[in-house]
C-alpha cells in the first residue's frame, strides 16, 4: 500500500537539482578558465568576439544610458526640490552611474543580446554536431570557443561601461541644464569635484566580472543544450535568466566589497 | 601507416552504451584490419550513429574498449587523444561544417587554426583539397550556408581528408541526397580511400553505399553485430537479419523496435 506523498520531497528534489547545477556551473568555469590560459591562444576569435561584445552593443549601451540620465536628473529634482537640496542632483547623478546604474545596466543589456546570442550559436552547434567536429579536428571547443569570448567579455565591457557613464551623466546634464535651469558650468564641476577614484574603479571591476558572468552563461547554457531547436530556445532563455541574476547578485558583493565600512 | 598485418587498425571489444534506461550498444564487437573499409549497416535507431561517436570518443562507454592501432584509447597519454585526432578523419552525418567560418578555413580548419601552417598556405591546399571533390575557388569563399545540400557534403569530405589522415569515419555520408549526387559522393569517397589507403569505417543504411564504398559489411542489430562478411556476400549472407534488410522486408526478426 502506498503512504501519502512526502510534502517535503518537491522542496528537496529542488534542492539537489540546485546543488548540481551549482557543481556542474563551478566545474564548467574551472575547465573553461584553465582552458583560457593554456596554449593555443585563438586571438583572431578574441578579437572577433571583442569587436561582436564590445562595438556592436554600443547603441544599445549608450540608449540605455542617455535615457537612465534623464531620468535620474528629473527625479532626483523631484525628490530634492522638496528640501530645497537641488545643488546635490549632480552628485548623486554622476555617483549612482558610475558606481551603480552604469555597470548594472550596461551589463544587463549586454546580457540579454549577449548572452542569447552565444547561448543560440553554441546550442546550435551542439545540436549539429559542430562540437563534436571541433574535437575530431583536434580543437578544444573550450580553447577556441569560450577562452577567446571570455577574454573578450572581461575586456569589453570596461570600457562599456565607462562610455555609459559618461553617456549618462550627459543625459542628466542635458535636463538639468535645459529644463531645470543650472548653469552648465557649475553642474559639470559639483560632478567633477563629487567623483571619486573609488566609484569609477569599482565600477570597473564590476563590469570585468559582469562581462566574465554574461559570456560564461551563454556559453554553460549552450554547451549543455540539447533536444534540438527548443532545447536550444531553452538554452537561449536560460542563459539570459542566469546571467541576469548572477549580475544581480555580484554587483551586491562586490559593493559590499568595496564599500562596507 | 601504423599497425601490422596482424595488429587490426581500428578495433571495438564489448561496447556497452545505455542512455538512462535504455541499453543501445549491448556488448558490440568489430574489427578493421589496416586498409579495411568497412561499412556497418543497421536499420534507423540501431545505435550505428552512436557507436561512431562512442569509438571516437565522443560520448563516453559503460564499458568496452577502443583500440587504434592496437593501443586502447583509454591508455593514450595526455595528448593522446589529440594525436589520434590528428591522424583521423570524421565525415558527419549532417555535414556540421562551421557556419561562422568560410568553406576554406573549414577544410583547413585542422591546419590553419590547430596546426602550424600559415593563412595563405592554407587556403591553397584548401582549394587544393575542395578541387579533388570538384568544388571551385568561389565556392571555397562562400559560407557553408550559401551551399547546396550535395556541395556541403563534398566540402564536409574534403574537410575529413584534408590532413591525409590514416582512419576515416563516415556518418551517413549519403543520406537526405538524390541518387545521381549519392552515387557522385559514393565515387569521390571510394577515390579518397583507394589514394589515402586509410582503413575506413561508414555508417550507413544505404546499401548501394555500402557495396560502392566497402569491402568488408557488418550488420548492428540489438546493440550488438550480428553478421560481418565480405561485401561480395551481402547477398548470400545466411543471415534472416541481413537478408531482411538487403530485400527492405516488413516481415523478419527486425522488427520497428531496433532493440528487439
């Protein structure tokens, strides 16, 4: 005779198949990053995948940021205007992009075109067989595929991410000057004298790790898909998902990295 | 080339392959003696597909051993595995050139990317090798996706040959074509393995295949091979399951369950 069904058996199956995926994710990043140091270095695909991660998510990086600025620029004067503390909307402006507005959208764009593009091509590829081709050719498909776009994602995104900021800090200057009336001047030295070495450096090193974390997604995803082209939908939205909510939760511990006293 | 007369080339002791539940490859054994070419025929599903990758080590055993040359696969040093590669050629069944790439660097793509040669004097053997299948320069420079079903089989070809290599694997090398461009493919694999003089293994379904490219045909059925002979006796094999399939017959011991 059968018993009732254990209440806690869904919460535990969930459980494991977390911690599996988390042993399967760690051991993926560990191959991949040996794979990345080791010799042949495929530096023409490093230079492709900078060009593919880097150049081609400018319009989207710096729509994402112009827009970010003014945004911030209005509602900052709503909220300061009411205590009479408009003299501190540069500061806060130019403080939250470059330490935090700039590195998580950027990367959260980067992301979602990023991330499912690699997901797509290497699930695809895995579905065809062309993995599997590459080891017959003597290739490891972490050297040539994962290494050089995860140089490329850790080095691109930087300056990304420093173009943003100045993109962003440019849209929030556009409205304070042209519709909340500061003087252009004074607005770009209270950013200027308000900017710290600190928040551009954190910043940065949040957009190397966050470009580690998008490539790294796309690839995992891919490489494991299967069942054809819903498995490598699957893949795609996966990796997006992932990578978005590891972006999350690194941009958290590196600012309390940084900035916990 | 490596190997004796005595020492086979190519070599599948018990082969044991589950997926899940599901025992594919039940203790296969098969033998290719150095410039052999062999066929193995199965009907779809039989796990011919499979026992390809297992002995390229592409997926991994339960249990068996693969054996080149006489030396286990598993006992191959650190790089071994990339050494054997090296001396392999791999025609799969979808063709699976790179998209990213154009038709010449992935026929050169063991050379040029893996290899030590340089770009210009890999593109010239990559024509080189694309002319032997009778593709063209421009072809050579188009993607594989601006490529006609039957043109990217004749480039997946020269791709498998271009290193000269002493095993070739065929997957299906003529499936999903018209007959006059199979039988086109059929020639140009049976001329690469008679001038490279590589011990060869297809995998196929196509029986016309088999008898233009073999010498020697066995049968997979139930995860195991249950008749191997001379192609030349493919039609008096004494087999019920070789006979079956060699007249395309519903009734017989191979049944529409390929574990049956």
């Amino acid at each position: 005779m059968r018993g009732w069904p254990n209440p806690l058996a869904p919460i535990g199956r969930v459980v494991l198949e977390f911690l599996a995926a988390t042993g399967r994710v760690a051991l993926f990043t560990a191959e991949a990053v040996v794979a990345a140091v080791r010799p042949p270095y495929f530096l023409r695909q490093a230079g492709r995948q900078f060009l593919e991660i880097g150049y081609y998510s400018l319009p989207i990086v710096g729509l994402t940021a112009i827009f970010t600025g003014m945004v911030l620029a209005l509602q900052s004067y709503t909220g300061f205007s009411r205590f009479a503390a408009e003299s501190a909307i540069p500061s806060v402006l130019v403080v939250s992009l470059t330490r935090e507005l700039g590195p998580v959208l950027t990367a959260l764009m980067v992301a979602g075109r990023v991330s499912a593009s690699i997901a797509a091509e290497t699930g695809t590829m895995r579905v065809t067989d062309q993995l599997d081709a590459l080891v017959t050719l003597s290739a490891n498909p972490l050297q040539y595929l994962v290494a050089p776009r995860l140089l490329a994602g850790v080095l691109a995104l930087p300056p990304l991410v420093l173009i943003a900021d100045v993109i962003g800090t440019m849209g929030g200057f556009l409205i304070s000057v042209g519709k909340l009336g500061f003087e252009p001047g004074i607005f770009l030295n209270r950013c200027l004298e308000s900017l710290q070495t600190l928040d551009v450096v954190s910043g940065l090193v949040k957009a190397a790790v966050f470009g580690f974390l998008i490539v790294l997604m796309g690839s995992y995803h891919g490489f494991h898909s299967e069942g054809g082209a819903r498995g490598v939908g699957r893949a795609t939205t996966n990796a997006v998902m992932s990578a978005s909510a590891l972006i999350l939760v690194a941009n958290y511990l590196i600012t309390e990295a940084f900035f916990s006293r | 080339m490596t190997g004796s007369a005595q020492t086979p080339a190519i070599e599948l002791r018990g082969l044991v392959k589950r997926f899940g539940g599901k025992t594919v490859l039940d203790g296969m054994d098969l033998t290719a003696m150095t410039g052999d070419s062999l066929a193995v025929i199965g009907t779809s599903g039989t796990g011919k597909s499979v026992s390809f990758k297992c002995a390229l080590g592409l997926l991994p055993l339960d249990a068996g051993t693969v054996r080149f040359a006489g030396t286990p696969r598993d006992a191959l040093p650190s790089n071994g595995p990339r050494a054997l590669m090296r001396r392999s050629g791999v025609l799969f069944q979808g063709g699976a050139l790179f998209d990213s790439l154009p038709i010449w660097e992935n026929v050169a793509f063991a050379l040029f990317h893996t290899g030590t040669m340089r770009r210009a004097e890999a593109y010239e053997l990559a024509c080189a090798k694309l002319a032997e299948v009778g593709l063209d320069e421009r072809a050579a420079n188009l993607f594989p996706s601006e490529l006609s079903g039957g043109m990217q089989k004749r480039a997946a070809i020269a791709r498998a040959v271009a290193a000269d290599p002493e095993f070739l694997f065929f997957d299906e090398p003529t499936s999903g074509l018209d007959p006059i461009t199979a039988a086109t493919i059929n020639r140009l694999i049976e001329d690469c393995v008679t001038r490279l003089q590589a011990t060869t293994v297809t995998i196929t379904h196509d029986l016309a295949s088999a008898r233009q490219i073999a010498n020697r045909v066995a049968m997979l059925h139930g995860g195991r091979i249950v008749w191997e002979g001379p192609v030349a006796e493919l039609d008096r094999s004494g087999s019920a399951h070789v006979e079956q399939f060699v007249h395309g017959s519903a009734d017989g011991p191979v049944t529409g369950d390929p574990s049956a």
